[in-house]
C-alpha cells in the first residue's frame, strides 16, 4: 500500500488527517480495523460487501456502515504536502 521509502513521512500525513480506517466503530465501539484487510480481499475475490461482511462476522448495521462507507484516500492525500 504504501512505497517504502516515503512510509514514514506518509503515516504522519495521514495521522494528521485522520484517513486511515476506524479501529473501532464509531458508535458501539466494536474493534473492526482488525477485519478490514480480509473484506477488501473478498471484495477483489468479487463478493459484494454484504457476503463479506456476514463472512467475517459483521452484523450491527453501525458496524457494518463503517466498512461500506469508507473511502480510501491515502494514495490522494498522500501527493500533497502539508505546509
Ligand atoms: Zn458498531
């Protein structure tokens, strides 16, 4: 995901900004961040989001919102500096 030489410096920006993936839902506070690179496998296996997300346990709808809503940013915010 990330280059390695510009790891570091990448990990703070995104820090900062707060991009990364929820460790835990935002509303019950279930740890999720630990599912989130098994679901984006299946999803590129090509399963939809709802047969990911019964595979892998996932059935509060609060917790569920937190996978289908996400967007990955990383690689776009990473282009910018912060000044
Ligand atoms: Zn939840």
């Amino acid at each position: 995901m990330y280059g390695s030489e510009s790891k570091g410096k990448k990990t703070k920006i995104i820090q900062v900004i707060g991009m990364e993936f929820p460790i835990r839902c935002f509303t019950c506070g279930r740890p999720i961040a630990q599912d989130y690179h098994e679901y984006e496998k299946m999803l590129k296996e090509g399963k939809t989001q709802k047969e990911a997300l019964d595979a892998l346990g996932v059935k509060r709808y609060c917790c569920r919102r937190m996978f289908i809503s996400y967007v990955d940013l990383t690689e776009l915010v990473s282009k910018y500096k912060r000044t």
